[in-house]
C-alpha cells in the first residue's frame, strides 16, 4: 500500500513508464560493458537516477530517492508538507517499490506530470499554471495564464470578436441597438435602414422619417415609398366639368379630414375635381339644407387649399385658381356636427381684371354689378384674399372730399381706395361701418386725381353689389342764426357724416367737427357764450362779422371739458359763434347758451385827488368785464378813477377785503394800457399797488377777484408816500467813493420789480452819479435780511444790472461800468417779500482786469498768462451759462495773423468759463465755453484776421473764483 501523499508507480503515466524502461536499459547496457560508475555526490546529498540531490529539499526526492511531494506540496527537512504527508512515507515507499508496484515519476525537463501526464503548464490549456487549471474552450494558455486568442477580447469572462459582437461592438457592454448590425467595431444600420437621430428607421414607410430624418408626416397623412400621401377613403370622381351641379348627403356618412375652418366638424363626403384649363374655380354649397362648411385639398398630401364656412349665411363658398388639368379634393362637411343633404355648385370665374369698369366724373354715381362669378384680382389691405371683386378708376373733376359707399350691396363688402392703379398705394380701406355689413370711404382728392375703388366681401362673400360715389359739400357758415334773443339755449349734433372740421380754433384744439352759429347785439352790453350742458369737450370761438373775421374771443375748458367766452358787444353788431370739438373725436350732442349782462360805467365811481382815503364795496353781482395781467380771469370786479393831486409814489391796496384779490390799474381810461398788477402783496390774500404817478394823471383802479369765485366785500386805500427812497424822490449819494448808507425798507413801498430773483418786497432806491470813468461795485454785504440789488440807468424803467444771492450768500453784489457824470439808480430789494435793515457799499475798483482796465496781452503767440480773479469785480455776464455772478479778469488781445485761436483755461484751480468779445465787454460775443477740457477748465477756438482786437473775459462757473492760467495758441 502508498502512503497518503505518495504516488503508485502503477498510475504512472505511459509517458512516464516508457522513459524509466529507457533508463532501466542503458543502466543495464552500462553494467555490461564494464561502464558502471558512481558518482561522488557531497556530503548531504543522495545519488538518485545517477544524479546528486538534496533530498532535504527536492520534492522529487524528498527524504529519499523518487520520494515525490504530492500536487502543492513542498520539501522541508527531508518531509513533505502544505497539502499532505511526505517524509518517512516516502521512504516507505520506496522500501515497498517491489511489492506495491509504486516509483518517481520521470517527466522530460519543463514538463510537469498532471493526472499522469507530463504537461507544459506554460502552455497546456488544461493544466494552465498548475495541474488541474483548465481553461475556458475559448481560450488559450500562454505564460501559464488563460488568455483569448488573438483578435478575441475578454468581456464578462468570455472572449469575444469586438469587431462583430453586436453585445460589444468595438467595446465591452457596447451593444447594438435593434436593426444594427456590428461591422468591423461599429454598430451600422441594417442593409435598407438609415440611422436618423440613432435609430434606424426605413425613409420608405416611416411616418416620421419619410424621404429624410425627421421629415414627419402630418396628422391624416402616412408615409408611403418616402412620400407622405393622404389616405382616403370613399371619393367620387366628377370629372372636368364646369359649371356642374352635384347632389348628396352626408348623413351616415364617414369623416376623413375634419376642416380647419370648423371648430367642431362633422361627416364628409368627398369628390375629386380636375380642371379642364387653368383658371379661376368656385365652389359653393348655397341651396343646402344645413349649415354647411367646404373645403378644398390637394390630393397628395391632402394639403389644405382653401376653406370656408358661412359666407354670407349657412351656405360656404370658397374660390381657387387651378391649372390645367390640376386635381383637387373637394370636402362638403358640416357646421358643429350638423348634417343633411346638401347641393355643391363648381362654376369657373372670369378672368382677373383691374380696373373693371371707369366711374364717369358728373356726380352723382351710382354703378350695379356681381362678384360672384369674378375672380379675386386684388387684396384689399382691410379684408381677406381668395374673394372675387369688381373695381372702377374715378377722376376728380376739381378739387374736393369725394365718398365712395357700398349701400344696398346684398352681402357683406369691403371697400378700399388706390392710388392711379389698382397696384398703387392705399388711400383707405372700410369693412362696415356704422351702418352695419356696407363700407364707406372718403378722400380728399385734387383735381384730375385718379383712384381706383374695389368692392371686394369678407371671408369669400360675393353676390350683387351697389357703388355709390358723391362729392362731399361743407355746410354753410354760419350755418344756423340766432337773431337778437336773449336768453336762449340752441341745441343740435356734431356728429354728422362726414362733417369735419372747417375752422380753425385760435386756441387750443379745435379740431372736431363744429356747429356754427350768427347772433346780432341787440344794445350794447356783455354777451356770454358758453356750451354748459354738452355732451362732449369743446372749445367755444367767437369770430367778428363772418366766419373768416377777427377772433373776438377763444376758450377751452372754463368749467370742466365746456367753455365760456365773454364779450362787450355793440349794439348791431353780428358775431359768428363756433361751437367746436376739442379733438377730432370729439362731437356728438351739444348745447349752446347766449345771455346778456347790464354794462355798468366804467369808472363807476371817481375817487378824486383827495389822499390819504378809503372806500368800502362789494363785487357780489358784479359783472367781470377786464383780465387782468397778474392772477387768474374770471372775477367779477368793481371800477375807480383816481387822479394825483401832485407828482409823487402812491400806494393802493386792498388790505381788510373779505376774499381773495387782485388790484391793477390801467392808464386813463378802462381799456388803457396797464400799469400795475398785485395779488397776494405781504404773503396775504390782499393786493397792494405802487405806482409813480404826474400830477394831474387819471388812473382806472380795478378792484377784481383772483379767480371766477372770488367775490365779496372789499376795502381799497389809497395814500401818497411822503417819504424817500422811491423812484421819484430817490435818495441821492452823490459821487463820494467809497461810502457805506445804512437803513430799513420795512415801510417803503414797493414800486420796482426786479429783473432777477423774485420780488413783491418794498425797495429802497438811491442815486449815484460817477465822478469818473471806472468799474463801480455796490453790495448789500452785512443786511438782515435777503436782499436783491438792482441798478437801473438815470430812472427805473431802464435796468443795467440785477444780482441776488451774490457768492451763494443771501447778500448781493454788482459792479457797473460807468462814464464820469452818469447817474444810475440803486434799489435795495427783497427776495420774496422779505424787508428790513441793510447796509448799501458803494465804490470804485481801482485795479486793472476790468471791462474799463482790460489788460493788454499783445500778439504774442503762444502765449500763457497766470493771475486771479479773486477780489476782481462782476461785471460782464457770459451767454454761455447762466446765473454766473463770479468776478473775472478782462485781457485784450492783437491777432497777429489770419488764423484760427485756441484758447483755454487747463491749469486753472477752480471751474471757469471763458468768453470772447469785440469791441469790448458789451460788443458782440465771438465764442463763450464751460468745461471745454472736462469738468473745470474751458477751452473755445475762434477764427481772427491779422490786426484784430479781441476782448477775452476769464470768468467763473456760478460764483467760483481763483488763480487761473490762460494759454493762447494756433491749433
């Protein structure tokens, strides 16, 4: 018996037992001859088959001679071990060799026996490695591991051909889609198929794919040898025919397409038209039985030519041109389901003609005809296409507003106008007009003007039509007379056809159609017009004699969207009354009031000459008969007049009146020129007047309401000033520079108006005539209050200069330039309505830099000059900002050839403004810029000739001062 872990030699492989027989052999030959020798073998080894081993280690000989190790067994210390036993066994076994029938085994050098065979584990697909190891059918061994054979690829544990595997194709996990077939590593489409979007689909029959990918069939329509073709169901063939006349029914029957043009269709029945020749066809349904709709298909793809339901009543109608022998599927369906018998007509059209027919140029006209066997030879831009029309070309004879109407046509029209030929531009299109399915069209043509008009229907109408043409003749103006009564109410209506407007509105709008009306004055009096109670927003104007004679008087809006003109009428005297919409929209219903209101004298009352006095009244009742200059018109007021007793300043005012005023006067009689107006004086309601009057000069004084409500008890005061410091009794200062005059203008009057700031305070006025020529400066630095400084030229009604708030300050400040022995006047003012204490500097630059003492800067060329305006006087405005009261530096300069000049301020420290005059500070401005350079410096290029003298003013923005650098140079 072996020993566990020992192999039989009886289950050595034949390889094995042929290869120990050779051996067995020539030892023996060996023996024969006398070769036999042993082998010295070291110390520790052992001979085996003439060889010298370790059998402490080699597991073919392990312990002893032909001791083999079992399968993944090794030899350690003459024993083996890891997987079964050796060692002593071993040698048990060789001991018993010659009764077990047991030995090594003998396998060639890199052979290795496996179930009793020797193997090359490197290569041998079974044993691969080790004993035992077998590889997969498809797969190979090499260098001991299994391993696909070439042009195979390992995937998911078996080898497979990227190049054809549909599961992985050119890749493992790549599969191919259904149809594909993986060709040389890349999924293609099936013989016939073509990948649209990686799908393959057939171009042939995909109803998504037909002829090319994503050309999609549409809903009806299927995809036949790469067309996609509507199916169709039952159909007729009627031929060529035309006219033809067909009968049937669409009860039981079936339903194909279901017709755009119908929101819910019904059944169907379907016939197939050919045209004999090309041409216009229609196709009509009238003289059936139900609401009918008709469509019109291509019998390809079943495209939609033309659809109708309803034209002109439950009958559908639809028109369309053909070729020659050109077929079409005609559809009779119905309306929301309905159905019934039905009669279809086919009738060709006439050809396209345009224009038809020629209006003749006596009007009236009025022209008959048919559109329903025309052909569709214009598109109206107001309607739609596929309608028969007719159309005429009509002349103007003269000038005028021509109309063009349908009425009387039996359907429902559409009107347009065109310009000299039916393919010329569009003067106007109408579909229905106020007076339901008829059209109507206006122009306004010039002599010898040719139109053309075209009757054309809605949605595929036609029928019998009329054509009415008339020229448009204005009302007469006035139109209507209102003689001589009083009062009375005219009422009417601006809205009538066609009317527009004719007059002209001197105020606003006006451009409404209007109403026009003659009244005579029976008696000199106040007349009111006014259009209270009308339906619209007018505008009421009053015209002297005619219709064409002078505005007497214009009013928009007096009391919401109605008007209202007041006028003094002579007695006999006619007006034309135009009641007038304020838009071209607006007109309709309208009432038109006259009354009459009793003139009171004008003065009612004289005051005299006595001063100081005051009287009492009332403007209840009263009558508002003048407008004055300030406030707002419509009071009724109460009339003075008021003579000076002595040359001087006198003051009236309406302080302790019961509502709100307004005071003016006017110059000797109530229609005079007008010398003041007041509302409001002091921060009050009340009025207060100052007014310069000779001796002996007659006043009318006005006492009115500051609005068409403002009227009750009134209190008037008038006085004489007895002080001075007034325009007439200015307090004078001589010609001492400098000097300093204190005082208060808290009780002076207020006669002057201030051409800068704004004013109604009392003033102070002084005069100061120049002992020499010079720049003089004044200013109200140190005053209590906000001052405003002006200075006129020898009396108040010729302003030089105006400054408030000189330096950003509440204080003023100016400078004048003046010649020895000129007298000016200088009024200490106040901002709004503030008074009080001031302080009045007067005195003369003595410096250089001013308008007077410009500083000569030659011709040199370039040229750079540095300086400062601070301290310099404010004497020259420039044109090119306003509300500059900065001091400036004045230089003159000599072009020295004809050339263009640049010059500018870069370099300077604050934000100037720079200007260029001739003939001096006064003369005419050449150039003026701010910030030319940017924000701050300026910079202006003028063009001089050789010799020229210029003015250059360095100034600044507001009231900026500083140094200042000025550079001249040629471009």
């Amino acid at each position: 018996m072996s020993q566990p872990g020992l192999r039989s030699r009886f289950e050595l492989s034949p390889t094995a037992l042929w290869l120990t027989a050779a051996a067995l052999l020539v030892s023996l030959v060996s023996c024969a001859q006398g070769e036999v020798s042993s082998p010295s073998c070291d110390e520790g080894q052992l001979l085996c088959a003439s060889a010298c081993v370790d059998a402490q280690a080699d597991p073919d000989n392990c312990g002893d001679c032909d001791v083999v190790c079992a399968s993944g067994q090794r030899c350690e210390a003459g024993e083996c071990v890891g997987g079964g036993e050796g060692g002593a066994g071993g040698a048990q076994g060789g001991a018993d060799d010659a009764t077990s029938g047991t030995g090594a085994e003998l396998c060639a050098p890199g052979l290795k026996e496996c179930d009793g065979d020797c193997v090359d584990l490197d290569i041998d697909a079974r044993h691969c490695g080790s004993c035992g190891n077998e590889c997969p059918e498809e797969q190979l061994c090499e260098d001991g591991e299994c391993a696909c054979a070439p042009g195979l690829a390992a995937c998911g544990g078996a080898c497979v051909d990227l190049a054809s595997d549909p599961l992985h194709c050119g890749g493992c996990e790549a599969r191919c889609g259904d149809n594909q077939t993986c060709t040389d590593g890349a999924c293609l489409c099936n013989e016939g198929l073509t990948d649209c979007g990686g799908r393959c689909v057939d171009l042939t029959r995909s109803p998504a794919h037909c002829g090319a990918c994503d050309a999609a069939c549409g809903p009806g329509l299927v995809c036949q040898e790469g067309a996609c073709l509507c199916v169709v169901g039952d159909y007729e063939d009627i031929g060529a025919t035309a006219p033809q006349v067909v009968t049937g029914t669409t009860l039981g029957a079936d339903t194909y397409f279901g017709l755009a043009c119908v929101a819910a269709g019904s059944t169907e029945m379907v016939y197939r038209f050919t045209a004999e020749k090309a041409g216009g066809y229609r196709f009509d349904t009238a003289g059936s039985s139900y609401d009918t709709a008709i469509g019109l298909l291509t019998t390809d793809i079943c495209d939609e030519l033309a659809c109708n339901d309803d034209r002109g009543g439950p009958e559908a109608s639809a028109a369309l041109r053909l070729d020659e022998g050109q077929a079409v599927f005609v559809v009779v369906s119905g309306y929301n389901g309905a159905q019934g018998d039905f009669v279809l007509s086919i009738d060709p059209l006439a050809p396209p003609e345009c224009p038809s027919g020629t209006i003749e140029p006596a009007l009236p006209q009025t022209i008959t005809g048919d559109t329903h066997l025309r052909s569709d030879s214009v598109a109206p831009s107001c309607g739609s296409i596929d309608t028969p029309d007719s159309s005429y070309a009509f002349t103007a004879p003269r000038a005028g507003r021509y109309i063009f109407d349908t009425y009387g046509s039996s359907f429902d029209t559409i009107l347009e106008l065109r310009s000299g030929t039916c393919s010329g531009s569009v003067i106007t299109c109408s579909d229905d007009d106020m007076t339901g399915d008829q059209s109507r069209a206006i122009a306004n043509l010039t002599a010898g003007q040719t139109v053309v008009a075209i009757v054309d229907g809605v949605d595929g109408a036609a029928g019998p039509f009329t054509l009415n043409v008339t020229e448009y003749v204005p009302p007469p103006c006035p139109e209507f007379t209102l003689g001589s009564t009083f009062p009375q109410t005219a009422t009417g209506n601006t809205a009538v056809m066609d009317r527009v407007s004719a007059i002209s509105a001197p105020c606003a709008g006006g451009s409404g159609p209007e109403a026009t009306y003659a009244f005579t004055a029976p008696a000199y009096a106040l007349y009111t017009f006014d259009s209270f109670g009308t339906s619209f927003d007018t505008v009421l104007h009053v015209h002297d004699g005619t219709c064409s004679g002078s505005s007497l008087g214009c009013n928009d809006d007096t009391s919401g969207l109605q008007s209202q003109v007041k006028l003094l009428l002579d007695e006999g005297q006619t007006v034309v009354v135009v009641l007038d919409g304020y838009s071209s929209s607006a007109s309709g219903a309208y009432t038109l009031n006259v009354r009459q209101t009793f003139v009171p004298p004008c003065p009612a009352i004289d005051l005299g000459s006595t001063v100081p006095q005051t009287v009492t009244g009332t403007t209840e009742g009263a009558v508002d008969l003048m407008t004055p200059s300030c406030g707002s018109a419509g009071g009724a007021e109460a009339t003075y007049s008021f003579t000076a007793p002595v040359a001087g300043t006198y003051i009236f005012d309406t302080f302790g009146s019961s509502f709100n005023t307004t005071l003016f006067a006017r110059d000797g009689q109530c229609a005079g020129e007008t010398l003041g107006c007041n509302t409001d004086a002091g921060g009050t309601t009340q009025s207060r007047l100052t007014l310069e009057l000779a001796e002996g000069q007659t006043i009318i004084l006005i006492v009115d309401g500051s609005s068409a409500s403002a009227s009750g008890e009134f209190t008037l005061t008038a006085q004489r000033f007895n002080g001075g410091g007034t325009c007439s009794t200015p307090i004078d200062l001589g010609s001492a520079v400098p000097q300093v005059v204190t005082g208060s203008t808290a009780e002076q009057p207020e006669a002057v108006t201030p051409t800068c700031g704004s004013s109604n305070a009392p003033e102070m006025l002084y005069s100061f005539t120049a002992a020499e020529d010079g720049t003089y400066i004044f200013n109200t630095f140190g005053s209590s209050f906000d001052t405003v400084l002006q200075v006129f030229d020898g009396s108040c009604s010729t302003p030089l200069r105006c400054n408030d708030d000189a330096g950003g300050g509440r204080q003023s400040r100016l400078t004048v330039d003046m010649v020895a022995g000129q007298t000016a006047l200088i009024a200490v003012d106040g901002r709004g309505t503030s008074s009080g204490e001031y302080v009045l500097q007067v005195d003369r630059f003595a410096g250089v830099g001013t308008c007077s003492t410009a500083i000569d800067l030659g011709s040199e060329l370039p040229l750079t000059r540095t300086g400062s305006t601070a301290g310099q006087p404010n004497s020259v405005t420039p044109n090119c900002t306003s509300g500059s009261t900065a001091p400036e530096m004045v230089f003159t300069y000599t072009a020295p050839a004809d050339d263009s000049y640049v010059i500018d301020t870069i370099g300077s420290t604050f934000d100037t403004v720079v200007h260029v005059h001739t003939g001096g500070c006064g003369g005419a401005t050449l150039s003026c810029n701010d910030d030319g350079g940017g924000s701050g410096p300026s910079r202006l290029t003028v063009a001089l000739t050789a010799g020229q003298v210029i003015t250059i003013v360095v100034d600044g923005y507001g009231g900026a001062s500083g140094n200042f650098t000025l550079n001249i140079a040629a471009p």
